[in-house]
C-alpha cells in the first residue's frame, strides 16, 4: 500500500485552520436558494475553465461559459470538446457523491472518469486505458519537462497502491484536505493516461474532498488558483521528487490554494445578509420572491442601487411596467426603499 511522506508545518496548520473557519460559515451561512445556485453555478464554470485551460484550452472564461450553457462559439472543436467534456465529468462526481455517499474508488472509476474526460478526444484504445509507452509531464505553456512518470508497465500497481491508501484506515488519520492533496499529486505524478490526467486527478480530489464531508455546499473550485500561476503549480508539483518524495511544500501550497479560495467565498457570503434581514422584517417567516426580484436585489447589492436606464440591461424585453411592478413589491415588504422621485430616482436597500 501506499505511504505518503509529508510533515505538518506551521503553514499547513495555518492553511486548515482558515479553511475551517470559513467551511463553518459557509456551510451554515442561510442563502436564498437564487444565491444557493448562482453560487454553484459559478464554481461549476470556473472549474471547467480553468481545469482545461491550465492544459492548453484556448476558450476565454465567458467562451467556455457559453458551451456550458449550450450555446454556439467560434472555437476549436476540441476546445469546445474539453470543456463539454469536463462539464460532464463535474457533474458525475456530483451525482456520484450524492447518490451513493459510500461509493468505492477503484480503477474501474479512475477508468470511467478518464473516458468521459476525453470522449470524441482520444481514440478508443487510449480511452480509459493505460498508456502503453514511456512519457514525460511538460508545462503546456512553456514546453519545459516537469517531471517523468513511471513506466507503464508499473502503472496499474501503483493506481492500486494509492487507491488502497485511499480506502485504508490508515487514511483516516490524515486530514481531508491533505489527503485530497496527496491523491492529486500522485496521480499526476504515475500519469496513467496519454492525456486528460491533470484533469483527472484533479476531479478525483475534488470527489474525495466530497465523500470526506468537505464538499461545502459544492460552491468552491480549485482549479482558477491553479491555472492563475501555473508555473507556481508545476513547481509544486516538482517539489515533491526534488525533496525525496515528500510531499510538504505541495501540501503547503495545495491548503493554502483551498483556504484563499474558500476565504473568497466567505466574503461573498458575509456580503449577502438579505436572508437574515428578510427574516428578521418578516418575524421569521419565509418570503416568497420571484427570479426577477431577486435578480434585482443581487444587482442592487453589487452596484449599490437600481436606476430606471438600467432595467433594460438587467431585463432584456421586459416591459418597464412589469419590472416596476417587481419593485413595488419589494417596496412594500420593506426590502428595498426608493430615493427621489424622477425617473432618476434610485432603489437601494432598506
């Protein structure tokens, strides 16, 4: 079986306890469900972003937005395949969690997770199959060589290896987030298949990140502090083989990743008090709002206030009348109050 070396410094110590912090708030934070799915959306789309830009996709984040939603772009079909790929990927690791909490990891899944990863990418004998030839990791941006695999004839052992550590009782006197990190960077580091293995093991991280509890309403995404300096990743990455196989400098940077990104999140959060205010107004009843109204009290929360030249904006094709009559029943809950009385006039929060 598999036994990671690594020590728990000071910066690890630090890095879990911020993500602690902000876990707790964000996992017990009340949100409006608007705010609920606009959340997980918007880790839906950055983590199919920037998972497949760090490996050379070429879409833009509002581009890669677009295919998710369906839409048509002016791209590179296989651009446009990663990220519907990925996408799918996502979502099975998603539904995976939430239908069976107990699900077992092995090869057949690491298998499954590859296939989807590079469906209409790969031919079929290198989808989901081992490879079957000596590699080396480069960084796609600057060529430069990170590191070399194993031979491919060691492949299937260590997958084992790690995956046994991943299930063994041992494992769970390591950390959630440790353990998440040192499942991406082995895997990363035997490289099983020609491609699409970055993707891969970060997708199974992230899944073992869920079944440890650690899943925090799904609203976070690793991949944008990866991609954001990914020379900073692969020097990460190449820290381990340059220290002996330890893992403590990518644990390092690996928790320190996942505590500035959910310390976003928190922000975010801590800025949408509209829930607890709406109760508080209403004596603890729920209120029922419409897409459109709380479309407007997100847009007023960002901006500061609402004016009448920017309904047209906000609601393409919605009448003037119908978004004011939007408005005035959020003015007489109390939600919002209006300012002056022209058609310059502004709605702010109460």
């Amino acid at each position: 079986m598999y036994n990671p070396k690594f020590s728990i410094t000071n910066k690890i110590l630090r890095n879990i306890g911020a993500i602690e912090a902000s876990k707790e708030i964000i996992d017990h934070a009340p949100l409006l469900p608007y705010y609920e799915k606009e959340f997980r959306k918007d880790a839906l789309i950055r983590s199919v972003h920037y998972g497949t830009h760090i490996e050379g996709n070429e879409l833009n984040l509002n581009q890669a937005e677009k295919v998710i939603e369906g839409q048509d772009v002016a791209a590179r079909d296989r651009d446009i395949q990663e990220v519907m790929n990925y996408r799918r990927v996502i979502d099975y690791i998603d539904e995976s969690q939430i239908e069976n909490s107990k699900l077992q990891i092995d090869e057949g899944f690491v298998r499954r997770l590859h296939k989807m990863t590079v469906e209409e990418i790969l031919i079929d004998s290198q989808s989901g199959v081992y490879r079957k030839a000596q590699v080396v990791i480069k960084n796609s941006r600057t060529g430069e060589v990170s590191f070399r695999p194993p031979p491919f004839d060691q492949i299937s052992e260590q997958v084992k290896a790690l995956l046994g550590f991943v299930s063994s009782p041992d494992s769970k006197e390591v950390h959630p987030v440790l353990k998440s990190g040192i499942v991406h960077y082995e895997l990363v580091r035997i490289h099983p298949f020609v491609d699409g293995n970055g993707r891969v093991a970060r997708a199974l991280s992230t899944l073992i990140l869920y079944q440890e509890g650690y899943d925090i309403r799904r609203f976070f995404s690793l991949e944008e502090y990866f991609d954001s300096d990914s020379k900073e990743y692969y020097e990460a990455l190449q820290s381990v083989p340059k220290n002996n196989e330890d893992l403590t400098a990518w644990l390092e940077y690996f928790s320190l990743g996942l505590s500035i990104e959910l310390s976003k999140i928190k922000e975010k959060i801590e800025g949408i008090s509209v829930d607890v205010h709406l109760k508080q107004k209403l004596g603890g009843k729920p209120l029922m709002l419409s897409d459109r109204q709380l479309k407007i009290i997100e847009y007023i929360q960002k901006t500061g206030y609402l004016q009448n030249q920017a309904f047209e904006s906000l609601f393409p094709m919605v009448s003037e009348d119908t978004i004011l009559n939007e408005l005035k029943s959020l003015l007489q809950n109390k939600i919002i109050r209006k300012q002056g009385k022209t058609k310059a006039s502004r709605y702010i929060m109460k």
